[in-house]
C-alpha cells in the first residue's frame, strides 16, 4: 500500500508544498484504527526520502491530562474524563507547535502517553518544516447544526448525557478554538471507512495489538467508540464533499478507490 497511496500523497503534497513555497500542513482525518498512524510515516519517510524535512503530529499527543479532564468533568460533565471528543485537547499547543515548525530552529513535538494518560516525554524537530502532517480522528471536522444534536446516537449518549450538556459541549468547543486549529492545514485528506460499525472492530484490534500492554476490554471498547460516534457519523457525512482526497477504504482496510489525487 505504500507504493501504490501514500507514496504518490506524499509526493502530491509535496508538489503542492515546493508550488506554494513554504510549509504545508496536510491533514489527515480517519477514524480509530483506520490506519492514520502507518499512513502518516509512511508518507514522512518518503517525503524525507525526496529532501523535504516533514514532521508528524498527531491530534492524540494534544490530549490534556487526567487532572485536566478530571476538572472538565467535575465542572462541566463527567464524559469529559475520556479524552478524545473535541473539548479535552490542548487546541492552543497545537498551534503554537505549528507556529514553530515553521520557523529555523529546534520545536518540541508533544508526545501523549496512553499508559500513564498523562503527557510524556516530547521529541524534537529542528525546522523549518517543508511538510507537516497532520493527523487525527477528527482534524478538519466542523460542527454540527444545534438541531442535529437533539437526539442521542447512541446508550451513552441516551443514558449519560440525556439533557445534552457533553454533547453541546464538545460541540461547542469544535466550532471555536478546534477551527482556528483546522484553518491552519492547507490540505485534506479523509481515509473513510464503508460503515461506522467496522471502527469498533478496527478499535479491538488495535488493542490486541498491545498484547499484555492493553487497557480495554471488548466492552469496554465498545462503549469507548461510543464517545466518537456522534462526531464519526458528522464527518462521513459533512467531509467527503469537501476534502481535497478521499480514500474509501473496505473492512480490511484495503483501498477501494481514491478520489481527487
């Protein structure tokens, strides 16, 4: 697959970029267990490979902490301690680390520990970055219409938000500082799945993967994805008309077709 995609993205990226003649900040939207982590090295490896200094930073490294959300949850709604929705980032490093990516010199990339749910240990970059890719479950995402969020998606949502305080929240916080987050990519591209129902598969998957290191159960998972749903539908939805690339992947995650490149 990285010959026949993301080598020929990270080559159309880097066209755009060398065309533009500064940084270009590709994002790079999937949901969970879709692939957005081997993509985005994938095409960093080849961008390097073609001379571009190309660095990746991932939505989950922006994460506040346990104390963090543990506020969020006292004040505002205990969903609020599952990190993940819009609501429980640190929007404003983000930028900053964008900012600084663009210019000479040595940028610390956060880096999110998911075992101890806290920040860990940031790796360094020395810019200015050619190429920054972007990604994350919901980079690009707009908000959602009040009217859209009336009803509930799912049980969590019927049994532990049925005012639509969490909800209306992370709706909220989507459509302020996550935009002027998401204004800053110059490209898009979706990785779409055929049906919101294989992400709980591809989420146990991934946990398997962890071997003795995992932290969920299958229910548990089950109830996790339940946090993204809502947001997961929106994008399927509101994003592929407007991507710059879309790539319809099937259960296997195998491509089925590519749109815009």
């Amino acid at each position: 697959m990285a010959a026949a995609l993301w080598e020929p993205l990270a080559d159309w990226a880097l066209a755009e970029q060398r065309r533009r003649g500064r940084m270009l900040v590709l994002g790079l939207c999937g949901p969970q267990g879709s692939g957005k982590s081997t993509a985005a090295e994938a095409m960093r490896v080849r961008s390097e490979a073609c001379g571009a200094r190309t660095a990746v930073l991932s939505l989950d490294d922006l994460y506040l902490g346990r104390a963090e959300r543990a506020r969020l949850a006292n004040s505002v709604h205990p969903l609020l301690t599952t990190r993940g929705p819009p609501g429980t980032h640190n929007v404003a490093l983000g930028e900053r680390v964008l900012e600084a990516l663009a210019a000479p010199g040595e940028t610390a990339l956060p880096r999110f520990d998911k075992a101890a749910d806290d920040g860990g240990a940031p790796t360094r970059f020395v810019g200015p970055a050619d190429v920054v890719i972007f990604e994350g479950w919901c980079v690009g995402a707009r908000p959602q219409s009040d009217a859209d969020l009336s009803a509930p998606v799912n049980d969590l949502e019927a049994e532990a938000d049925p005012n639509g305080v969490w909800r209306r929240f992370v709706n909220s916080a989507l459509g302020g500082s996550y935009q002027r987050l998401f204004a800053r990519i110059d490209r898009l591209v979706l990785l779409r799945p055929p049906a919101f129902e294989v992400v709980v598969g591809w989420r146990r998957e991934q946990e398997r993967a962890l071997g003795p290191r995992a932290l969920m159960t299958p229910d548990q998972i089950t109830r996790f994805v339940q946090h993204y749903e809502r947001l997961s539908r929106w994008i399927d939805r509101d994003m592929p008309g407007r991507a710059d690339v879309v790539v319809e992947l099937d259960a296997a995650r195998r491509v089925r077709s590519v749109v815009g490149l």
